[in-house]
C-alpha cells in the first residue's frame, strides 16, 4: 500500500504518540519519557494542542504525518516543522513547562533548553526552517519516509533562499549529511547520548533527488 504524507490533525494525536515511543527509544528519551500513562497524556495533550494552535494559525509549527493507504491509514511517521523562524525570536518560554510525573524532570529541563541555546547559538536572528523533531516508527524504517518529510522542508527552503536547522541523533546524522546539512556543534546532555547541530544552506549542493 501507498505511503503518503497528509497534514497531521489534532485526531492524530494518539497514533503520534505512540509513533514518538517507537521511534525514540534511547537511554536519554526513556528517562527523559517513560512509556507511562502519564508520559503517555502529556504528549496526547502536547500533539492535540500544537496541532490545534497551527491550524489555527497562532504559531509557525507544522505537523505532517506519513499514513499508509489513506489520509485516515495507519501513521507510519510524523514531523514537526518551523517554517522561517529567528531562533532569538521564537525559542523563548514564557511558563516553565510542566513534565509528567514519571519524567526525569531534570534531564527534560538539560536537554530542551540545552538544544534551544544551540539553536540561538547558531542561528541568531538569520530567518530560516527549522526541523524540530522527525519520527519514523520501527515497522516503516527503511521505506525512506524520513526523506519524504525532510524533504518537504528542505525543497520549500531551498525556493526561498533561507538555511535549514537541526539536531541530529547518531542515527540520523547520515540522512542528514546526504542532502547538504554540516556539522557545526555537539551536545550531550546524558552520558552517551550524542546530538550534533547541522545547518543545511540553500540550494545545497546535494540535489533533492
């Protein structure tokens, strides 16, 4: 069956989530959010309501889903896009966020506003695509859906001369390298948990084949 990629709804929050815990199962995404019926509310909740905000246009985020067969398929994949934001601007958190219960609270806190001080870092002010998080459940791997939806991102920036941003887990840092991003900085926020900071310009030489 076909795998195609649908702009995500509020209604798919579930099957993100459940997504999120098949694709991110480090040591440092286990600790950070147990499969927990708490971990697993609060990220329904987060998807439901960033979903909701960007449809109704109250944030520059945009979510996108693989499914198979149909709009309505199985959810094979997801990513959340920032579409031209100045990492000064937009990287701010107004209240402190409130983790699950069963979180290691801490390394949350180490790792989410340790990446949004790399972010300001090497961004600054200059506008550009930020791809802030990308998914791919263990059963799709290989059906190359990451590039589908990175490439969505980057065709887009390439057509409006901006950079692309993003931190890259070990696995995949290759993707990443294989369509123009370099490497700028690393950052380890939990012992043996590595993620480098890349920065893509536009119009790579990579070609987006």
């Amino acid at each position: 069956m076909s795998l195609e990629i649908y702009p995500a709804t509020p209604a798919d929050a579930p099957a993100l989530t459940q997504v999120f815990y098949g694709a991110f199962r480090t040591d440092a995404d286990r600790a950070m959010f147990p499969n927990t019926p708490d971990g697993t509310e609060w990220w329904e909740k987060a998807f439901d309501t960033a979903i909701t905000r960007s449809i109704a246009g109250e944030s520059n985020e945009i979510f996108f889903k693989v499914a198979e067969g149909s709009e309505s398929g199985p959810i094979a994949a997801f990513a959340k896009w920032k579409l031209l934001v100045s990492a000064a601007d937009h990287d701010q958190h107004e209240d402190p966020i409130v983790w699950p219960p069963s979180s290691d609270k801490e390394l949350c806190d180490r790792f989410f506003f340790g990446m949004e001080e790399q972010h300001v870092k090497w961004m600054g002010d200059r506008p550009h695509y930020y791809l802030d998080i990308l998914g791919v459940h263990p059963s799709y791997q290989g059906k190359g859906l990451g590039t589908k939806l990175l490439k969505w991102g980057l065709t887009r920036a390439d057509a409006e001369g901006v950079e692309v941003y993003l931190a890259a887990s070990p696995a995949g840092r290759p993707l990443y390298s294989k369509y123009g991003f370099r490497e700028v900085d690393t950052f380890s926020p939990y012992p043996g948990h590595v993620l480098v900071m890349m920065i893509r310009s536009p119009n790579a030489q990579q070609k987006l084949e």
